[in-house]
C-alpha cells in the first residue's frame, strides 16, 4: 500500500516522467516534420518582375531547392507596393513551409518607409535564409559631369548645390536610399528623380538628362566598358570581384560607409522550427554550389553568408535600424 502523499514525491516523479515523455515526443514528432518536409509543391513568392536580378536569383534557388528536396519549388510574382503586396501575402498564407516569399532588401526597408502596412512586419514572418550575400552597387555619372573619383564629385556637389540630379526606380526603392545615404554621409544636396522603370534611367543618364545613379554592376557594365558611363565608386566595404578596379565609398573618403542590396527567403510567422532550419540548410547548400556561383558573379555577389534563422534574424534587424536612420533623416514616408 503506497503511503505518500498525493503531491510527495511519486507524484512528482510520475509528473516528471510524463512532461520528460511528452517533450522527448514533441521533438521527435518536430523532427520526423522536418524530415518529411515537403511532401508537395512548394511556391515561392517574388515582389518583382520576371527578367531582373531578383527573378534571376529565385530561379537559381527554386530549381536547386526542387532537385535537391524532389519537389517543385515554383515561383509566383505578385507585384506592387515595393514589395509589400507580395510580403502580405506570405505573412496571411498559412504556416506550413508551402507558401514562401523571397524579398530584397525592401524587407528592411517597408518598416519604417510606409506609414502603415497591412501586417505587423516585425512580428508576420519567420527570417529564414540569407539567400545571396550582400552584394554592392556602383555609382555612375554622365561623363559631362567634370568629376572622375568621389571625391571630385563631392567637391563637384558642394561648388554647385542642387547640380547633380539621379534617378531610382521610385521614392524609397534601394537606389533612392543609395543617393540620400550618400547624400547625408557627404553633406551634399541630390535632386532625386523617380521613374517607372530602370531602362529609362539608364536612357536618361547617358542622355545627359540627369547626372547620377546608383545601379548594379550587371545592368551599367556595357555602358561604363563603352565610355557613354563614368563609373565613381562601389558600395560595400570591400571592392567586389566583379569589378575589382573601382574604388570603394569608404575608401574614397567615407569610412565605414556600406550600402548593398541581399535577398531573403522569410516564412509566415508560426512556421515550425523544423521546417525552418530544413529550409536554411537546403537555402544555404543551394546557393553555395558551383554552377549557381559562377551565375551569381556577375551580379556582383556569391553565397549566404553562413547564417542560421537566428542569426538571418539578427541580420535583418540590424539592416531594419539602419535603414530607418536614412529614411527618417531624409523624412522620406509613404502609404501602403
């Protein structure tokens, strides 16, 4: 006949037994999800066009993800909004692993540029992969603009305020950024211009319309190897490979100073952890390989950086901050 008390210590060993069981279950069961994950087709969601870098980088992954995992991963755009249309989308679909979006920087951006979204974008996604490593922009000028280096131009820029014009595609895209972020580490005056597209840029700037842009290394090459561009800087901390005879901003005059452009794959918030780390993991190995690195080159980038979901996470936040110090500085909002 047992004679402790019903809360002694069999209780609690019995309770202790049952909550080890459970928990031991539960991971076993997260496991066994993210071992069985995908058992059908997945899509992934893109903010933007078919033809430019960003759908080029969604189909390097998409067809890696669907050879490695054995089942078609399909990219769908939904467009508009700078992103945010796509990214609403994903954060109200369900938490699955079915229903992905693949965004840019404008990630980082939408927070703080738009005075109000339709979700609540620190709290809508789960960050799960850093899918290209951050890669730099080139600063290009009409080659009637009397300057050759930064530092020309920046001279160029103060002698004559409000002379040097450049244009985005739109008000809070990464290339408008790109100039106000010049703009305020240089203390230099830019008159922005928006367009609809980037090809009318391009047109404009070797048109002599306006005198500046800031662009991918990909979409001005032709242009800057011909001499109807001037190439001035890039813009990450180190010069990239693919254009190793540009000088950085930072080594141009501005310390420190880094503007790139990535992309991220985010799930909706609620999505299990399994499923999550199975996608880091297939994200990180797909990127890395050798023929998807050899098509990355160009543009000027190369393989995530070696980041957990956690740690995509702290990424994305950080990149959140920084951002939303240009956007408010420049008093730059708008509604979604």
């Amino acid at each position: 006949m047992n004679t402790e008390h019903p809360g002694g210590p069999s209780r609690r060993a019995f309770l202790q037994a049952m909550t080890g069981a459970a928990l031991a279950g539960a991971m076993g069961n997260a496991a066994a999800l993210g071992a069985s994950y995908p058992d059908k087709p997945v899509r992934i969601i893109l903010p933007f066009a078919v033809g430019g870098n960003a759908d080029a980088v969604a189909r390097l992954l998409a067809n890696k993800l669907s050879e490695r995992l054995e089942q078609p991963f399909v990219i769908e755009a939904k467009l508009g909004a700078n992103g945010t249309i796509a990214a609403d989308y994903v954060a109200k679909s369900a938490p699955d692993g079915y229903t992905l979006l693949l965004n840019s920087s404008a990630q980082a951006i939408n927070p703080t540029l738009y005075t109000k979204l339709p979700f609540d974008p620190a709290r809508a996604f789960a960050p799960v992969a850093q899918v290209v490593q951050p890669g730099p922009f080139v600063i290009v000028v009409n080659p009637q603009v009397p300057a050759r280096d930064l530092r020309e131009l920046v001279a160029y820029a103060k002698a004559n305020p409000g002379a040097l014009s450049y244009g985005s595609a739109g008000v809070g895209n990464s290339l408008h950024l790109g100039g106000e972020m010049l703009a305020q580490t240089t203390g230099i005056k830019l008159l922005h211009v928006p367009y609809k597209g980037a090809a009318a840029i391009v047109n404009d700037l070797v048109g002599g319309q306006i005198q500046l842009m800031f662009n991918s290394w990909l979409a001005v090459q032709p242009f800057v190897e011909s001499g109807k561009l001037r190439a001035i800087a890039q813009t990450g901390l180190a010069r990239s490979p693919a254009m190793p005879g540009i000088p950085t901003v930072a080594e141009s005059g501005c310390p420190g100073f880094e503007f790139t452009s990535w992309f991220g794959l985010y799930a909706p918030a609620g999505t299990p952890a399994a499923i999550v780390a199975t996608l880091n993991a297939q994200t990180r190995w797909a990127m890395g390989q050798p023929d998807v690195l050899e098509r990355l080159a160009p543009l000027g980038t190369g393989a995530p950086q070696p980041l957990s979901p956690t740690e995509f996470a702290r990424f994305n936040a950080a990149e959140v901050e920084r951002y939303a110090t240009v956007i408010r500085r420049a008093g730059i909002t708008l509604d979604s």
